[in-house]
C-alpha cells in the first residue's frame, strides 16, 4: 500500500487565490479514481523555499489518495495537468509505502 501526497498552491503567482470549486474538482477526481481522498482544505499548510538568497512561501492545500499499486506514468499525466490548471512550474505528488494496523 502507498499513500500519495499531492501538494497545491492555494494562490497563483501572483497572489490571486483559487476558487473553492478548483479544489472540489480536484477532490472530486480523485475520489472517482482512486473510491477516496483526504483533502486538507481549511487550514493551509506553510511551504517556504529557498533559492540561494531568495525565498519564496506558498500556503498550500494537500490531498491524499492510498494506491496498491505506483502507476508513474499516469501520476505524472496527472501532475502536469495540475501544472497546467494550477499555472504552476511544478507540482509536488509524492508517494511513500505505508502499512495499515
């Protein structure tokens, strides 16, 4: 089993936040795909990033889905379309193993 993060902005570039409905749609995919989604919506995360002397911060929102199996390259498909409907560099999905007790 292995749990997928998927980590997205709650505003563009430039400072414009997204709609509530942008994440209900990407809830709602998932939850189609993969029969459930955890979203943590109301109370962003912090992320802060470091290029050499320059910083950037992004509140985020995270998504999580639990896959038997690592499908790469429909997760990256996916993650470009974030990139693409989220008007993003880069979007972080992550996945790491995880045991059920």
């Amino acid at each position: 089993m292995h749990l997928v993060q998927i980590l997205l902005p709650r505003a563009d570039n430039a400072g414009q936040p997204f709609a509530r409905e942008d994440f209900d749609c990407v809830k709602e995919e998932l939850a189609s795909r993969f029969k459930g989604v955890t979203a943590y919506l109301q109370a962003p995360a912090e992320g802060l990033w470091r290029r050499g002397a320059q910083s950037a911060n992004d509140d985020i929102v995270i998504f999580e889905v639990m896959v038997e199996e690592i499908d790469l390259p429909d997760w990256r498909d996916r993650r470009a379309e974030l990139e693409r409907r989220f008007r993003q560099d880069k979007v972080i999905i992550r996945y790491m193993p995880v045991a059920l007790v």
